[in-house]
C-alpha cells in the first residue's frame, strides 16, 4: 500500500484521546495514560482489612476525576475497558484471595441508565472479571430508587435514603450465589452506597467479601457522590 494513503487510513484507526484530544490509537494517549497512572495508590490493599473491606485502584483526583467524569457523563464508555484493566493487574498484583467471587457492580437505577445508556461500574466490571476471570453478575442487585438529591442531607438521612435505594436482583431472587460476592463500583466517597448493598445482600444471607474501587476519595475530601 502506498505510504501516504496508509497514513490517511491510520487516520481513521485513531481517536481522539478524551482527556487531551490528541489522536491515539488506544483509548487515552501515552502522555495522559502516564498522568493517570501517577494517581495510583502505591498500595491498593491498603484498606482491605477495614470494615468494609475496600480495594482501591488510586485516589480520586487529578485527571483520574476527569477521566471517570468523561466516561459518565460524555458518553465514553470505551473509558471503562483500560480502567478495569488496570485495577484487575492490581487486584492480581495484589494476590489478596484466590478464592472464587461473584463480581456484583452497583446498579444504577434504570431510567438514570436508559439516559446514559450503560452503567459505568457494569462496564468496569465486565473488563475487571475479563483481565482476573472472576465471573460476574450484573443482575445481583437492584437499584429501585434515584438517589440524586442526596446534597444537604446529613449522614443519617443518607444513609437511610440510600437502604431503600436497593433490593436483591432478579439473578439473587432466583439462585443464591454459591461464593462470596465482591461489589465493584467507580467511585468510593463516603462508604454509605456499598455500606447499603452489604446490607441488603445480608439480609438475604449472601456474602460479600468487600468492594473493588476503581477510584477512592481521599479522606479530608468528601467529593460529589455518584
Ligand atoms: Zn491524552
């Protein structure tokens, strides 16, 4: 082929990066890719003997908080794929519990999903369970009320929204999962969301071993929630 029209059709190979907009033929270009990187946590195990026990890829911050804002809010889920990637190979680095687990990411609620047209955390969990080959249930919880407005309201009262917020999935319902379940989801701000799944999947005598965070908020931070 000659060179000036292989070029012209690399052209259409790449995309632009949605960080930085340069063309790249992967999902974020190199230089953002090392930015993003800077961001993770140099143990992500750290808070893993905490109740709840939380597995963190990095910190909530610098352009990982761009990053995740593109993949909810500017329709690009490609996002998902490297980022579940990569807190697979931490998880896998890690090497915290060998034992099988069913990836349960937390749901959103279904009108909130029809706008965006995909869960992020779903999208995360699908490329987490294809890099560590843990399988996954996208029906294990259920998310039966927007919690939206959660601004303003003290701890209690969030808390207490977000119990009623979730039920047992129609996938639960049916089978009880045979192997503890390991909740996912993007961002881990308060604890209070995955405080309520554990709560709700309890109820129901499943349990959860803890929760893989692609991004955690720092502590002296309480960043907008999901
Ligand atoms: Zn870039």
């Amino acid at each position: 082929m000659l060179a000036p029209v292989r070029s012209f059709l690399n052209l259409f190979l790449q995309s632009a990066c949605p960080l930085c907009q340069r063309a790249t033929p992967t999902e974020f270009c190199a230089n953002c890719t090392r930015q993003l990187q800077q961001n993770k946590l140099p143990n992500p195990a750290q808070f893993w003997q905490e109740q709840p026990a939380v597995f963190a890829w990095g910190w909530y911050g610098g352009n990982v908080r761009q990053a995740i804002r593109q993949l909810k809010y500017d329709h690009q889920p490609q996002i998902a794929r490297p980022l579940g990637q990569w807190l697979a190979q931490s998880w896998l680095d890690a090497s915290l519990d060998r034992s099988p687990m069913i990836v349960v990411p937390i749901p959103m609620h279904g009108e909130k999903q029809k706008q965006r047209g995909y869960n992020q955390a779903a999208l995360i969990a699908q490329s987490f369970c294809h890099f560590t080959g843990h399988s996954m249930q996208v029906n294990g919880l259920e998310r039966v009320r927007s919690t939206e407005a959660q601004f303003g309201l003290s701890a209690a009262q969030r808390e207490h929204n977000l119990l009623q917020a979730f039920k047992i999935g129609k996938a639960f319902q049916k089978n009880k999962p045979h192997h503890p379940v390991l909740l996912l989801d993007d961002i881990y701000t308060t604890g209070a969301t995955i405080k309520a799944t554990t709560q709700v999947l309890h109820q129901q005598g499943i349990r959860v071993r803890g929760v893989a965070i692609l991004a955690k908020a720092r502590p002296w931070k309480d960043e907008a929630n999901s």
